[in-house]
C-alpha cells in the first residue's frame, strides 16, 4: 500500500471515530467540500507545475483534514482561502525543488495571519478518550515505522515533558504539573504530534537530525510559552518557523536568485511569527 495512501486512511478512520468519541463542529457536508475543494486544487496545481510529473495526490486529503480538525471558522470560504495557499507554497514556493512548509501547518498559520480573530486553532476537538488516544497510537506508528519517523514523537514527548517542567512549572507556584502532561491526552495534540510534526518532506531523514529538530521545536514553543503564556498557537509557529530550514540546510550552494528568495521568505517568516504573537491571546478549547 502506497505510503500517503496509507495515512489517508489512517486519517478518515479517526475522522470518522471522532464523530463518535467527539464533537467535530463542521458538518460532513462541510468536509465533503473542504476535501473535494483539496482534490481539486491540488491537482490543479500540479497541472500548471510543470516542473513535476502530473499525478494522483493523496496528499491534499492529509492536508484537508489538518486544516479541518486544527481550524475553527464559521465561514467556509476561509478554509478554502488558507488550504489553497497551503498549496501554493508547496508547487511554486519551492527551492532546488523542495517546498519549505507542511501544507497543513502553513495553512494554519495564514489563517492566523489573515484571519485572527475569525479563525482560531483549536485543541480537544477530538475528545480526550483514553481508547481513541490508543487507536491514534497504533495507527500512527504503523505509519512512522515505515517511514522511519517513530523516534520523532519519541523525543517529542521527552524534550516537551523536560523543558515545559523546567522552564514553565519551576517558575510558577499556581502551576501544576499535572496539566503539562494532560495536554497528551488531547487526541488533537497527539495528531498535531504522530502526522504534522514527522511529515517526511519537512522533517530530517536521520534520527540525530530528528532528535535535534523536535528538540529546537519544544525549546522555541516552551520560551513563547515562559514569557508570553501557553497559546495553542506556539508548537504550530515553532514548526512553521524550524522546517524551513530542513531542507535549506543539506544544500552546498544557492544561486544569488535562490540566496536572495530565501532572505525575503525568512524575512516573512519571522514577520509572521511576530504579527501572531503580538495579537492579543484567546483561549478557544472544545472539550467532548
């Protein structure tokens, strides 16, 4: 079985035990169109990019369902917008033929860029239950063994345990410890963990590469959290701003047209990240 078609799979199963185990606020009405709307884009996209072979993409419905279980927003039209620029970025926004963000992770933080105070990034949609959070495990390593991704959540866990801990609750008296680590129970947490943070094309092939990204990761979230309060936002922009290195970093040398595209995209990048932080906080969370 084909790699993406396999996650897709994964993906629509704990889609549909969601709608079970949780409260998903999009119709499958609205999803049916958000995926469809991926597909279509997607395809359209790699028509006009003739620098890639035209195929059939599974990817875009991994990308759907990223933007759809991470994005609340009551106008649809939104999630088109911020999929599509998603998807942009990937075929034309590309250096030595390598695209610089997720999909999934740039989309989200255009909506926070564009639409702030309209579409929020949202953790618990998928409910808390310890049986679903067991299905996702099982689920998601069959798919990190075979892209050699399993040690990422791994670490993961370690480095965001350890410095959250040392960082966050030894500063704070009121704090307990307990509601560090209960954020993994979050099945929403756990998708952001297993399939956004140990996608193959922005992540290092290697596990001391690996070890080290994560590690950069949780350090970058855990600081935003020290001095600015815990956002649901801060592992998404950590993210978004590591991985567009991954790819940069194993090349020896960039043309003066490649050197300068990279100046102005971290320029953006880092303008961004500020723009975001600078908004002021909201706590949107769905529980059940």
């Amino acid at each position: 079985m084909p790699l993406q078609l396999h996650q897709n799979l994964n993906l629509l199963l704990l889609l549909i035990l969601g709608s079970f185990f949780a409260t998903i606020p999009l119709s499958w009405i609205d999803i049916g169109f958000i995926i469809v709307f991926t597909f279509f884009v997607e395809h359209l996209f790699l028509y006009f990019n003739k620098s890639r072979q035209f195929y059939f993409s599974y990817s875009a419905f991994s990308t759907a369902i990223g933007v759809v279980v991470l994005v609340y927003s009551t106008s649809l039209w939104i999630y088109f917008l911020i999929i599509t620029l998603g998807l942009l970025q990937k075929h034309f926004l590309n250096i030595k033929d390598k695209h610089l963000f997720n999909p999934s992770n740039f989309a989200l933080i255009m909506a926070l860029v564009l639409f702030y105070n309209d579409a929020h990034l949202i953790s618990g949609q998928l409910g808390d239950e310890p049986l679903f959070s067991m299905v996702v495990f099982v689920l998601a390593m069959s798919m990190l063994v075979r892209v050699q991704r399993w040690v990422v959540p791994i670490v993961f866990v370690f480095f965001y345990l350890l410095l959250q801990y040392f960082f966050i609750v030894s500063y704070d008296p009121v704090l307990f410890f307990e509601e560090i680590y209960h954020r993994f129970f979050s099945v929403t947490f756990m998708l952001f963990i297993y399939f956004m943070l140990t996608d193959p094309s922005v992540t290092p092939s290697n596990w001391r590469g690996q070890t080290i990204f994560v590690f950069f990761i949780v350090l970058f979230a855990t600081l935003l959290d020290r001095f600015y309060g815990y956002r649901v936002q801060h592992l998404f922009m950590a993210v978004f701003f590591f991985s567009f290195f991954v790819n940069l970093l194993p090349i020896k040398r960039l043309s003066l047209t490649e050197l300068k595209l990279v100046v102005i995209i971290l320029f953006l990048v880092v303008g961004s990240l500020v723009y975001i932080e600078l908004q002021a906080p909201y706590y949107f969370e769905m529980n059940g």
